[in-house]
C-alpha cells in the first residue's frame, strides 16, 4: 500500500502542552500549496469516500481519533490518527474513507496542489479503472 506513516516532531514543554512542526521539503517530499482542516465533527461521522489523482497530502489529527482507511483498490488497511505525533503520507492515489471515532476531532491536511475538483475520484468503480489505465500507461 503506497503511503507511510510519518513522526512529526513534537517538543513536550513542561507541565504547558507539546508543540509539533513539520517543514516543506525536509520533513515531507513536496511543497505545500494548501492546507486544510476539518471541525465541528460529530461522533460517528464519515467523511471522504474518494481518491485523488495527483495530489500529495500529509494528514494528521492535532486532537481527538480519527479512523483512517486506505485502499488501493485490491486490499484496505486502517490507520488510526489518535496523536498530533502521526502523520499519513500520501503519494499515490488511494481511496480513503475517514471515520470521526470522537466529536470534534480534528482532520488537518498539508497538500501538494490547490483545489482543483477535477482531480478527485469519487465512485470506486471510477477509481479501480483509473487504477487499471494509470498501470497500463506505466507500462
Ligand atoms: P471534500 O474534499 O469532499 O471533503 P471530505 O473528504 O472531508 O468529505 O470537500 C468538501 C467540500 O469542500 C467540497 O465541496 C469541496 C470543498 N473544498 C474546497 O472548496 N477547497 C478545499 O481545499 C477542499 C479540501 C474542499
């Protein structure tokens, strides 16, 4: 499965809370040209269902769980973001599907590209084909 689970640094300053960074081009492989969160979740919610063609995107949850899932089209793993520490690198398509496991967790993502919704994939069916056209393209 074609992404990594990344440690963003994170200083603990005593007994007032810990501060976590990352930096463009050192500690992920690409700029970023946006960045985006997600708030005001409640418990239980689902969110995502697509895939995107181009983008890259770091996504890490500064507060509360999310359930992450990531599939490449033959087989899924979940991935749970429950600490401002862990971070999901993504490089190649994957669709994912985000479960909200707390109220009010918060989804950030650091992305490659701007918005552009023609880069998104949202029928799975759509998406096993990209799959299979992006292979044989390779080839
Ligand atoms: P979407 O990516 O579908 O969110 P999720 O995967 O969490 O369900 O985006 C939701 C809406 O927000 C959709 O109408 C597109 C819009 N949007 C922007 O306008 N700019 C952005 O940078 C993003 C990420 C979404």
């Amino acid at each position: 499965m074609q992404y990594t689970i990344t440690d963003i640094r994170t200083i603990a300053t005593n007994d007032s809370g810990s501060l976590s960074f990352f930096e463009a081009e050192r500690d992920i492989p690409f700029e970023i040209k946006r960045v985006y969160y997600i708030t005001n979740v409640p418990e239980n919610a689902d969110r995502g269902a697509h895939a995107h063609k181009a983008l890259k995107q770091l996504l890490f949850c500064p507060y509360g769980e999310i359930m992450i899932t990531l599939s490449d089209g033959v087989s899924s793993e979940k991935i749970l973001l429950n600490n401002p520490s862990r971070g999901i690198l993504i490089m190649e398509p994957l669709w994912r599907d985000m479960h909200w496991n707390i109220a009010n967790s918060v989804l950030c993502v650091a992305a490659s590209d701007y918005y552009n919704p023609d880069d998104y994939i949202r029928d799975y069916g759509a998406f096993t084909e990209y799959l299979k056209k992006r292979a044989n393209e390779e080839i």
